[in-house]
C-alpha cells in the first residue's frame, strides 16, 4: 500500500505526464495540418509560381549564339561589382512588328467569337439538358462528359479528316450534287472556329447546366401565369439568373482558347496566326528563347484579369455552395 | 414548356450530340478502310491495327505514356487531396489567397506557358544543382503532377463543400482526436472522389501534347509527342486505328466507373434510408 503523500506525487506525476503528452499531441496535431498545407505548397511554390520569374527573367536578356540561348542578366564585372542588364528590346520588337500585334489581336477576336458561339450553341443544350426527365438526364450528361476522357488530340485529328478537300464533308455535297468543286475549309480560319467550339463547347455546357439546376423554376412558371410572354421571361428572368454560369463558361472557354496551340496548327495550317502558336514556333524553331518568353509574358498579361475573375468565382462557388 | 420552344431546344440538343459524335464516329469508321488514303473508302480491312502493333515505336510510346500517367495520378490524388483538405476544413490562414490562386490557376493556364515556363526552371536546376541530368520520365512526370493535382484539389474542395459534417462532428464529440477523424472519417468518405481525381490525372497526363513536349528531352517520346508528329504531315489510317482504341478502352472505362459510382450512390442512399427507418 502506498502512503497518502506517495499517492499525490503519483498523482502529480500523472497529470504532469498528461500535460506532456497533452502538449506532444497538440504539437503533432499543429504539425499535421502544417504537413497537411505544407506539401502542395512547397510543390506549387516550387513547379508553379517559381518558373514564372524564370520566364520574366529570360525576356529581359538578349538572344545570343549559346547554351543557354540568352546573356545572363546579372553579371559580376570585378570583385564583388555586381553589373546588371536588363534589355527591353524583346517587348518593343512585339510592339513594332505588325506580325506580333496582328497575331495578339486575331487570337482575341478569335477567342472572343469562339466563345459567343459556345454561348449560343451550349445555353440551349445545358437548358434542354436541364428540363430532361430524371434518367434521361444523366445519360444526356455522360454523353457530354464522355468527350472530356478521350484524347484531345485525336478529336481534333478527326476533324482534319471531315473538313479536307477530299474529306467526309466534302465528298458528301458532291454526291448530293450540292457543289461541284470542293470548298476549302482545312488550313482555314472556319475550321479552327469549328475546333475551338468542339473542343471547349463542353467546358460552358457543364457550368451553365450547374447553374440551371439550382434555378427558382416556380418563378418561371410564375411570370408564365402572370401573363409574360417567353420572351420577356427569359430576358427578365432565365438570363439574369444564370448570368454566373454564362461567366464562368465564358472565362472557361475565353482563356484557354486565347493560347490555343494544337488546333491552329493542325486546323488552320500556316494561315491562321494565333499568338500561342507563335510562341511554340520562337521557343522550337526559331530557338529565340528571351522573344519566346516576352511573347508569354505578353500572353499572360492578356489574361491575368480573366483568370483572377475566374479564380475569384471559383473561390465563392466553393465557399457557398 | 410551349411546343416551338421545346422543339428548338430538342434540335439544338440532337445537333450538339451529333457535332460530338459523329467525328469520332468517323475516325473509327475509317480505321477499318483498307485503302491508304484515308476518306476514300476502299473496303474492310483490319490491316491497320496489325501494321500499328508491329511498329516498335507504338509500343515504346505507349509504355513510356502509361508509366507517366501511372505515377502522375498516384501523387496528384495525394497531393491535391492534402491541398482540397487545406483549403476547405483550415479557414483563413496565412497564404491563403496565394495557395487558392496557385490551385486554380493551372486549370485555365495556357498550356504552352506552363510548357515555357517549366522547361526554364529545368534547364535553370540542371546548372545550378546538376538535376535534372536530362529530361524525359522525371520532367514530364513533374510538369504533369503540377496541373493534375490542380483537377483533384477542385473534385476533393466541392466533395468536402457538398458533405455534411454530421459524421465528423460526431466523431469529434465523442473524443476523436482531428487526426483520427481524418483518418477514420473524411478519407474514406471522400474515397469516390479520390479515385475520380485519380482516373481523371491519369487521363489528363495521357492526352497532353504540349507541356510533355516542352519539357521533354531526346529519347523520350509520349504517345501524343508521336501522334502529334504523324499527323502533322495529314491523315493517316494507322492513326484512326490507335484513335479507335482508345477511344473504346476510355469510353469503356468511363461506363464502367460510372456504373460503380451509382450503384455505390444507390446502396449508400439505401442504407441512409434504412438507418433513418430503424432510429426511432
């Protein structure tokens, strides 16, 4: 048996130990959420954001004859003279020659049109979609996501195949006796509208369809009862109402098609100037890594706006669902 | 729903259908053509598919493509998962809005700056500390965990937003310490989540084109780097013949998974029901 005064100590050894361990395991507990937080953030802090000053950096040198293609910015002249060179010849030779600007400016009409005609063609099929019978529409989901999984790449391909002088789409007119001669429709701007829209139809359909779906659909049929016409109600009510899903679609199809690569270049052939082509075209052919990488800082510049728009909508959408 | 409206919204749903399907529909209708010209029909033939597995390039391509999507997936579902947690069940920490931008920025970045921008930074690590020696496997692998955990962190961030926390509070009055909820409740909750965003990294890392390109080095070609150099020149048949694989093996993958999901979906709503049957 032990004594009154050995049980206290006992039992201030144990509340001690207690508190020590309390202390380890909140100290792990603070640690793990570090962990937690920490990972994604080291890589992205580290294969994300970092690259980009490399890019900035990069299009403030010179191009030269060597490895790598360009002079080092910072250069140590004498004992501890520290020489620093910064060149903005890359961004005024964007600025003076016209191929440059042209080639911005008709990757901006070309994205901006792109996305006005998914508008037009993804509102219908994401409103037909959403007033679809319960089964119905999952399938009719699936049949819009399934593209989503397959390859890109070899989606685009088909196209060529549908839109050559000898293609499908040809040589059906001609058997119908519609034409006579071919119309060219490959390697021209048409067929890169045709691609951008297959491709990036499915990226404004699904936000527009989740949009839909949370829609006040008694306040339709409200209207409906009270008289309006469907015109009014839509342009009174359905419009305003899915405003945050045609934003979110817009910017969803806008920034990815405005540095489009593989469809001008498989579509469009050499006739269609667009500025993410022409930056693939400095950095490979051309090995002119400080105008390859003026030409992105140029590109990003176009779209840090709709991207912080975009970000700033997907943070709300997650905040409040 | 007046007649006018609802046939115009019926024919511009056909139209986007067919506008989806039928170039697919084509490529594999193709594939089967035994003339070498590709829209010209000159009868059946599966001569194209023997002629594909018979090109040693094919194989090394797809071996090479498979290993990066394998290992791309596995850490993007990791790592996208820990950022979703992060950003859902911390609040407001210090970083914050940088992190959130980080996450999805690379869902919209266009790919040919990613591309630029990482092949810099390689290039930049290889004279400063002699990694990478030389670009392919690694390179590509990295370029790709970078935007695929981006997907993953957006499935996992609405999956968390959408789950009710009932069970996790529940957890929690009982004594469970945070570590062993996440452990023993929100993980395996979001288990559905992490294989969509596992299956949809594995995709992604399978179809890009422009970032493996980028940060690529000699001697490592991807499945699309080889496409991609094909059909430059135009069409050719053995390519609607690879195109016609994996479109069936993705189309069938999809059903599948989907399948699986909603009968899981079904069981758990039906267990849900019984369970709020039996409390009194």
């Amino acid at each position: 048996m032990s004594t009154p005064a050995e049980e206290v100590v006992a039992i201030g050894e144990a509340t001690l130990k207690d508190r020590i361990l309390n202390r380890l395991t909140r100290l792990l507990q603070d640690q793990w959420k570090l962990l937690v937080l920490g990972i994604p953030y080291a890589w992205l802090l580290l294969f994300f954001l970092a690259p980009f000053f490399f890019v900035l950096k990069i299009s403030l040198a010179e191009t030269t004859i060597a490895s790598p293609p360009y002079t080092p910015l910072v250069e140590w002249v004498d004992e501890g003279i520290m020489h620093v060179r910064v060149v903005i010849d890359n961004y005024a030779y964007l600025w003076e020659d016209d191929l440059y600007v042209n080639t911005y400016l008709n990757s901006l009409v070309i994205s901006v049109t792109s996305t006005i005609l998914c508008l037009l063609l993804g509102y219908p099929i994401a409103y037909a979609i959403v007033r679809s019978s319960h089964t119905v529409k999952h399938i009719l989901l699936l049949l819009i996501i399934l593209p989503f999984w397959t390859s890109f790449l070899l989606r685009v391909y088909a196209w060529m195949g549908l839109l050559a002088d000898q293609g499908t789409i040809n040589d059906l007119l001609i058997a119908l006796g519609i034409i006579d001669e071919p119309i060219r429709m490959l390697y021209t701007t048409f067929a890169v509208y045709v691609g951008i829209v297959y491709t990036y139809v499915p990226f404004m359909i699904l936000p527009l369809y989740a949009n839909m779906e949370k829609l006040d659909w008694e306040l339709l049929e409200a209207a409906a009862d009270l008289g309006a016409k469907p015109m009014t109600t839509f342009f009174t009510i359905t419009l305003p109402a899915t405003s945050p899903g045609i934003l979110a679609g817009s910017l969803l199809v806008f920034i990815p098609a405005t540095g489009e690569y593989v469809i001008p270049d498989l579509l469009g052939g050499g006739n269609v100037l667009m500025i993410g082509r022409v930056l693939y075209n400095e950095f490979n052919a051309n090995i002119d890594w400080p105008v390859a990488s003026a030409v992105a800082i140029a590109l990003l510049l176009l779209l840090v706006l709709p991207m912080m728009l975009y970000q700033h909508i997907q943070a709300k959408e997650t905040e409040n669902p | 729903m007046n007649q006018k409206r609802s046939i115009f919204l019926l024919s511009t749903l056909a139209f986007g259908i067919a506008f989806l399907y039928i170039p697919m529909v084509l490529l594999i209708f193709y594939s089967f053509n035994k003339s070498k010209i590709v829209p010209i029909w000159g009868g059946f033939s599966t001569k194209w598919y023997v002629e594909l597995f018979k090109s040693p390039e094919v194989w090394d391509a797809l071996t090479l493509s498979l290993k990066i999507a394998t290992v791309n997936a596995c850490f993007a579902t990791i790592l996208g998962t820990l950022a979703g947690l992060a950003l859902v069940r911390f609040g407001r920490f210090r970083g914050r809005t940088l992190f959130s931008g980080m996450i999805s920025a690379p869902l919209v970045m266009p790919e040919v700056i990613t591309g630029l921008s990482l092949l810099l930074l390689f290039i930049w690590l290889q004279s400063a500390i002699g990694w990478p020696s030389e670009r392919g496997f690694s390179t590509i692998t990295i370029a790709h965990i970078t935007f695929s955990m981006a997907y993953v962190a957006v499935i996992i961030q609405s999956r968390l937003a959408g789950m009710a926390q009932d069970l996790e509070e529940a957890a929690q009055d009982l004594g469970a310490k945070p570590l062993r909820v996440l452990t023993d409740i929100t993980l395996p909750l979001l288990a559905p989540g992490m294989l969509a965003g596992w299956l949809l990294s594995f995709t992604l890392s399978l179809d890009d084109l422009i970032i493996a390109s980028f940060v690529t080095g000699p001697g490592a070609t991807t499945l699309p780097i080889l496409i991609y150099s094909r059909i430059r020149l135009g069409l050719r048949p053995d390519i609607n013949a690879l195109a016609t694989i994996i479109i069936l093996v993705v189309a069938i993958g999809v059903l599948v998974a989907g399948y699986i999901m909603l009968r899981q979906q079904k069981q758990r709503a039906l267990d849900m029901q019984m369970t709020a049957e039996e409390t009194p």
